[in-house]
C-alpha cells in the first residue's frame, strides 16, 4: 500500500506585495526521508516551510501536511519546528521549559534523554536568559522533538552555532531520522546539506532549481574560482574560456567562474597565452547557486 506523504507542495504560487516570493513550486516528501531545501538568502526556503507549517496560505495551488491543511491544528498533531527566530522565557530554567513544552505531547521523550542528545545536560538547571547564543538555538531545536514528531522542520537550525555544537546537533538529527522521523531542513551551509541530506532541493529566485540525490545536486554547483592575471584579454574573451561560466574582475585580475578549474588552467598554459598571479579558490554558495539558475530554468528532477 502507497503511503500518504508527509508533505506535499503542488504549484504553489506566495507572493508579499509585487514581490513573488514562490513561483508555481511542486514538492512531494514521502515518510522516513531527510531533504535538505539548500539556497542563498532570500531564495524563498523560508516562505515555503510557512507554508508547509500552516503559518501562511499561498495565493495559488495547494498544500498538505499528513494529507491535510496544514491550518488545521489535527495535521500538525505530529510536527515539529523550529522557525529561524525563536523566544525563549528568560527566567524559566532549562529543565523547566522543556518539561512545560512536554506537558502538551501524549507521549513526550524523557527530558534526561532529549538534554543529553543535544548536549544541555550540564545547563538544565540554568535560567535561558543566562545562555549562550549557541545554548539557546540548540534549545530551541531540541524542543522541535520533545511531543517526538513523525516530521521535523527547521529553518537554518545551525545559524550561530560553532562548529562543535554544530556537529552534535548535527547527530541529534541523524539518530532522530534514524528512528523513522521525516526530516525537512533549510540551510544556506552547503557543508551542512552535505551532511546531513539524503536528498535535496534548490531553491533560487523561488523557483525550484534542483531535486536529486545529494551528490547529483552537488555535482552541480561544484564551481571554481580562477583569479588571474591575464594582460590583453578583454572580459569577453575571458568568458569564452572552457568551462567558464562567468567573468568578472577583481582589481587588476580576471575572476572567473568554472565547472572545471583543472581544464580551465590546462586551457591557459596550452594556449601560450601570457598569464600570472593564478589563484583557485572554492566559489562561494551564492556564485554557484547563480550558475545553477543560469544553466537549470527548470525543475531537474
């Protein structure tokens, strides 16, 4: 028997204003995955988990959450999310908000358990107002799971974080999934998608750019950076390069972008061309979302 999906998303058009922030976007998610929505800011990532969480309604097309509206309190029975900005009651200790958190779920998971999955053992005796930046956001996230939800969604649950509270909230989530949970996460951390998605989804301009398995969609915005010295050569020029995607300047120097840096370079010294000062560097997630969107007007699924 086909199982209902968790989430499902069917030409959904959100616009603020003139502004369309989702543009005729369709996602299905079926039970036990974990999707990583991966875009620059502003992409629309946010706009779309409002929709998916019952916060907003879109203008065109449909939604639903356990097949139903997501508005409806009944479909949220099983969800839990952590938006982008969360409050939290200053002079409440940590052990007591999650136990009031708690007393709203049927079945919550045991404070002692869901304090040492996020590392908040030591701290559950302290007032939040008295956390660290870090502390709270791994709070707020924890607190998504306390009714344990068959679907967790998060909206760039790791901003703020270092890299040591990143990687344990980072395995909270796998062994949550593991259980059997459906999880949805934004992130503009191409680091963090990579690990923790199985699949994923990219969204830019509020379009849908990509849905693939991880390393199909990685392969795709696997973008270089050649900066270099190139006395004579006019931008044009320097964009009919191979594997160049885009040309710019950084000072005196050429910045290109490339899908293939090694053939690029190849490229310059076969060429006989005279160059200097090359530098390859990591393109950042912003540069390659904007290859993505010049090379994939539509869904490739």
């Amino acid at each position: 028997m086909t199982q209902t999906p968790v989430v499902e998303v069917e030409h959904v058009t959100r616009r603020f204003g003139a502004t369309v922030a989702l543009d005729d976007v369709s996602l299905t998610v079926p039970p036990g995955e974990l999707v990583g929505l991966l875009g620059p800011n502003g992409a629309g990532k946010t706009t779309l988990l409002s929709l998916v969480t019952g916060l907003r309604k879109p203008d065109e097309g449909v939604v639903r959450l356990f097949g139903g509206d997501p508005r409806d309190p009944a479909s949220r029975r099983a969800l839990g999310t952590t938006p982008q900005e969360t409050g939290l009651p200053p002079t409440l200790k940590v052990g007591e908000v999650v136990a009031f958190v708690a007393g709203h779920y049927p079945d919550p998971m045991p404070a002692g358990e869901l304090l040492e999955r996020f590392g908040l053992t030591e701290v559950a005796g302290r007032q939040t107002g008295g956390l660290s930046g870090g502390q709270k956001r791994r709070l707020a996230v924890a607190l998504a799971l306390v009714g344990r939800p068959r679907l967790v969604v998060l909206d760039e649950p790791t901003t703020g974080l270092d890299v040591e509270a990143r990687h344990l909230l980072w395995q909270a989530l796998r062994d949550y999934h593991a259980d059997g949970a459906t999880v949805l996460l934004t992130s503009h951390y191409l680091e963090e998608v990579e690990a923790l998605a199985q699949r994923v989804v990219v969204i830019g301009h509020g379009r849908l750019l990509a849905d693939d398995a991880l390393g199909s969609v990685l392969a795709r915005v696997a973008v270089r950076r050649v900066v270099v010295h190139l006395p004579g050569i006019t931008d044009h020029d320097a964009q009919a390069l191979p594997g160049v995607v885009d040309a710019g300047r950084e000072g005196d120097r050429h910045e290109l972008l490339t899908s293939d840096a090694d053939a690029l370079v190849r490229a310059l010294v076969t060429s006989g061309r005279e160059f200097h000062g090359l530098e390859v560097r990591g393109a950042s997630l912003e540069e390659a979302f904007l290859t993505l969107t010049r090379e994939t007007p539509e869904v490739v699924a």
